[in-house]
C-alpha cells in the first residue's frame, strides 16, 4: 500500500471545492490561545548522511544488560530466532494497520487469520479475534464482554491474577462508574484459588469469575474444580500470561473456560522496557457475536478461489458508536504476525519441547533453593517455571539489590504488589537459562 503526498496544485484543488481560503483556516475553530504561534523548536533539518550519522551517535548511547535475568511476571525471556526478524520483513507484510480493503492486504488478512488459528489451538477454544493491545486489555475486555452477555454487573476476581490486569480491569470499570463492582477473592496457602471462597461470593448478579491460568504466582488454578462451583450462566474466564505453560497443562477450553485471553509476548518478541505485547482473546463460537473487536475469516471469491476478509468487526470505527463493543481501534498486528511465526517454526512438538525444558530447569533450581536454610518455598501447589521464594533474611528488596550488584537479577519484589509479601520473591526460569546460570544464582542466594 503506497503513501504518497498531495501536491501544491492537488491542495489548492481540495481547498477550492470545500471553499476555504488556505490550510490556516481549517484551524479557526480552535481558540487562537490554544495554537502555538511559532515555529516547532526543532533543529536544523540533515542530509542523508548526516542524518544517519547522527541516528548512529544516537543508537551508540544505548546499552544493553549483560546481567543474568530471572524476571517475569507477566513478561518472560525466551528465545526468538533471528527467522522470525527476517520473515517480518516479507513485502506482504508492510502494513500491519486495518486491512480495511482486503484486495489490497490478503497477506496481512491470511497471516491474521493463522494467528487467531493458532491462539484457538492453545487456548482450546473455538474462535478467537485480533484487535487487543496486551493481555491486560484482553481480560479487562473479557469482563466487559462477559457482563453483557450475562446483564449482570458483578465480577469475583482471584488475588492471583496479575496486580497489573486487575488494575486494568478496575480502570475500564471505574469509567462506567462501575468500580464498586468488583469482589476479590484472596488466595490459599498453597497458592491456589479456593473454590469454596468463589463459591461464597458469587450472587444472583455475578456475571463472571475471572482466575489466572497459571497465576500471578506461577501456580496452576484448578480451573475444573472452579468451574464446578460456578453455575453455567457465570462466565469463567481465565488469563494466561505464559503461553508456554499451555504447553504441559490442559487448554483453558478443555476445563470448561468459556473465555480464554493472555498475553503473547513470550512468543512473539524478547522483554523490553514492559513492552510491546499482543493480547490473545478466546471464546465459544456462540459467543462470537459478542466477541469485541474484529474477526478475520476465509471465505471464497465468484472464481471459488480461497480469499480474507474481515468478517465481523464490532469496533467504534465500523459501527454507531453507541453500539460498539469495544473502541480498541487497531491490535498489535507486527506482534500477532511473530507471534504466528514463531508458533509455526515450533509446531506441536518443538512447542512442548521447550515447555518441558522451561519446567524441568524450574523444578530444579526450586529443588536446589529449597535446600537453602535462609529460604522457603511458600507455595506448595504445582507450577509451570515461575515460584514464589519467601527470604528469611530481611526483605526482598534489599536481598534482590544485593544480587544485582553481583549482575544478577534475582526475580520480582513481591512486596511491591503487597506489603504482606515484603520478604519474598518470585523467579521465573526459561530454556535460556543454563545449568551453570541456574547454580550461580543458588551460589549468590546462599552467600547473600
């Protein structure tokens, strides 16, 4: 798709027809006070080579972490090979924006479709769309969509979904004046989410209970045993922040989820600066309609030759906006292209493989920490590659600043979500880390 400007004679042609003076006056309604009366304080414009020099200098300040990371939380570290970097460059790919003329952007259509083929495999469910920013406007999206479905205004959300969702969620909702709507439900000891506490806040106006799939924590709900307790008309809606778990755990859809999201940076781009990600939003098929955002399907031409088009697009632009279910106007289309990438050069095998890899290397360095008589391991209920470690040594915070000053970045303060959690921790383990990497930390630990 080409962007080309508009001419001298093309602009005096438009201001002509619409029968203004010139471009200044397009701008009258705006309030004099309020338009910057000089020129941009910018510098001098650059040639060419001047300009790529000085982008050059500019890119030469930059410098990466060389310290050994454990971080996660929501963001993990693995692999993306550099395939994916150069397929990303393809010719079909140019323009990730709306395909809102599909003779023009079958690539992008086809390879959005893949995508949201792929994340119903994952997720274990029947359609899936491709318009949200991240995972946290996904779930916050799945409420919404799950309280008009049920017209019932109450959601029961479980303490272990990530503090940044549940942030997410109250932020959409206090928009609607609906902040009083929510109900939190504290996790056990183990971990897990209780299911006789959801069970004894749900109401005759909960519309849904949305849970983490594993949690914030690294622990695997049990989503079947939650869904038990939770009657058929209460949407269960489940957030997936590690899309590798899904590699060894069941499908939210195999457990009776009826709405399935998460995040899927892990396989699409490496952690940077909290960013970017691409949310990944599931449901049942008889839900489809209303599913916020848009819909890619394939269908055939007057030829029977196989083509894309977006099928059902419920956003603000395409509609009232007074009937739009959602406003999110566009979706992280580069990231949801390597994401679909990266999911193909894995297929079903390599997939599993390196979740295996992720989990053994896990329940390794949890077995060798727990060794340590300066540390506990809380939470008793299984998990994917992600643990919480509880310091019997002062704080976390100051424990995770002396390990970077040894290039080291130890995990995620939990205190900085819950002063109650001030002394632990959480690790998150991937197949970057080596064995040496996994025992260097357990050396530091012990010496800390």
């Amino acid at each position: 798709m080409r962007y080309l400007p508009h001419t001298e004679p093309e602009i005096r042609a438009m201001l002509e027809r619409i029968g203004v003076k010139d471009i200044d006056a397009l701008f009258e309604p705006i309030p004099s006070a309020s338009r910057l009366n000089r020129p941009l304080d910018l510098e001098a414009t650059l040639d060419e080579p001047q300009l790529m020099a000085h982008l050059e200098a500019l890119a030469a300040k930059n410098v990466g972490s060389t310290k050994l990371s454990f971080l996660g939380g929501g963001m993990y570290d693995h692999h993306i090979p550099p395939a994916v970097d150069q397929l990303l460059l393809r010719s079909e790919f140019y323009t990730a924006y709306t395909p809102y003329q599909p003779e023009y952007s079958q690539g992008t259509l086809q390879a959005t479709y893949e995508f949201q083929t792929l994340v119903c495999q994952l997720l274990g469910m029947e359609v899936a769309n491709a318009s949200m920013y991240d995972g946290a406007s996904a779930a916050a999206e799945a409420v919404l969509m799950a309280r008009r479905m049920t017209r019932k205004r109450r959601v029961i959300i479980s303490a272990g979904v990530h503090p940044e969702y549940l942030e997410t969620v109250r932020t959409y909702l206090a928009g609607m004046g609906e902040a009083d709507a929510i109900a939190a439900v504290p996790v056990g000891q183990d971990g897990r989410t209780d299911p006789a506490a959801i069970k004894a806040s749900l109401d005759d106006d909960t519309a849904c209970v949305l849970v983490g799939y594993p949690n914030f924590f690294g622990v695997v709900e049990d989503l079947a045993a939650i869904r038990a307790v939770a009657s058929a008309d209460i949407q269960l809606i489940s957030a997936t922040t590690e899309p590798y778990a899904l590699s060894v755990i069941k499908s939210p859809g195999a457990l009776g989820v009826d709405i399935a999201v998460g995040e899927g940076q892990a396989l699409a781009v490496p952690p940077q600066l909290g960013g970017p990600g691409v949310g990944l939003f599931s449901c049942r098929l008889s839900a489809v309609q209303r599913m916020p955002g848009r819909l890619v399907g394939e269908t055939v031409d007057q030829r029977g030759v196989r083509g894309y088009v977006l099928t059902l697009s419920t956003r603000e632009q395409h509609i009232r906006r007074e009937r739009a279910t959602s406003n999110i106007c566009t979706n992280h289309g580069l990231i949801a292209l390597s994401f679909a990438i990266r999911v193909c050069m894995l297929g079903k095998n390599g997939f599993r493989e390196v979740g295996e890899l992720c989990m053994r290397r896990a329940e390794y360095l949890k077995a060798e920490i727990g060794k340590l008589p300066d540390y506990a391991l809380p939470l008793s209920a299984p998990s994917f590659n992600e643990f919480v470690v509880q310091t019997k040594k002062g704080s976390a915070a100051a424990l995770l600043k002396k390990l970077e000053a040894q290039d080291i970045l130890g995990g995620i303060d939990l205190g900085r979500f819950d002063k109650q959690r001030s002394d632990q921790f959480m690790i998150a383990v991937t197949e970057r880390h080596a064995r040496a990497d996994l025992d260097r930390l357990v050396a530091a630990l012990k010496a800390g």
